[in-house]
C-alpha cells in the first residue's frame, strides 16, 4: 500500500512566507550574541516585547525599548542608525523574528535576531537591566 503524502497548501504557502522573511537577517545563538557585543560597539539592541515585560524581567543593557505590538514601532525604529548593525530579542524568539524581517524590508543593512530571548538569558543568569535604564553593555 502507498502512503499519499498530504500537504496542505496553507502548510507549505505558511513555510515559503516564512522562508522569505528570514532572508536578509542571522539568528544568533547565546555565544554568537556575547560574541557580537564583546566584538562590535557600534550594535544597536532592541527588546521588542512589551513595557510589562521588561519592568517583570529586566533587559539586557543598552537595549532600546521598543515594544514590537505598539502601532508606532515603525516609527521608532526609524531612530535607529540604517547603517549599524541592529539585534533584536524578545522573550522567545518569535516576536523578534517577524520584526527582524520588518527591519530587513525598512533597508537596515546587518538584522540579527538573538532566538533564545530573554527567557534564555535569564535562565543563564546573565545580567540584565531595570526597565527604562541607558547603561550600555
């Protein structure tokens, strides 16, 4: 008896979409993130989740604020430097990723997506930040 293989057309329409949206920016691990900031300055870092989360956990320091779910995120955004590579987390990744992409479609040259998030960063203890605080890395 032959198996039929079932794709849905959602299912494969969904992973070309996704697929699309990741080109032009780079997932970073843990490692590949402290790397990053130990190694380049110039690293624009973005929290994309929302101000109750940030005040419950803090953020990594240095991080812009701008919550991904607010309808001025494009307008804040547009603050940053184009040309300066920009990473962007949130909480687990997902967030992070679609407003990676929307970062990649503005024309920002270098979008890295940190895809542990603050989950992950915390449940490594690294240090983090209140809510609101300029410090930089």
């Amino acid at each position: 008896m032959r198996k039929k293989l079932f794709r849905p057309a959602a299912s494969v329409g969904a992973f070309i979409l996704f697929s699309v949206l990741l080109k032009g920016q780079s997932n970073l691990n843990i490692n590949q993130l402290e790397s990053l900031l130990a190694s380049d300055k110039t690293v624009q870092v973005v929290d994309v989740r929302t101000p109750g989360e940030i005040q419950q956990t803090g953020k990594i320091a240095g991080a812009w604020e701008i919550n991904y779910a607010a309808p001025d995120f494009a307008e804040k955004i547009r603050h940053l430097d184009r040309k300066r590579p920009v990473v962007l987390y949130c909480a687990s990744g997902g967030r992070s990723t679609r407003a990676a992409a929307q970062l990649v479609q503005m024309g920002f040259a270098k979008v890295y997506n940190y895809t542990g998030g603050m989950y992950e960063w915390k449940a490594l203890r690294k240090p983090t930040v209140p809510a609101g605080d300029k410090t930089k890395p």
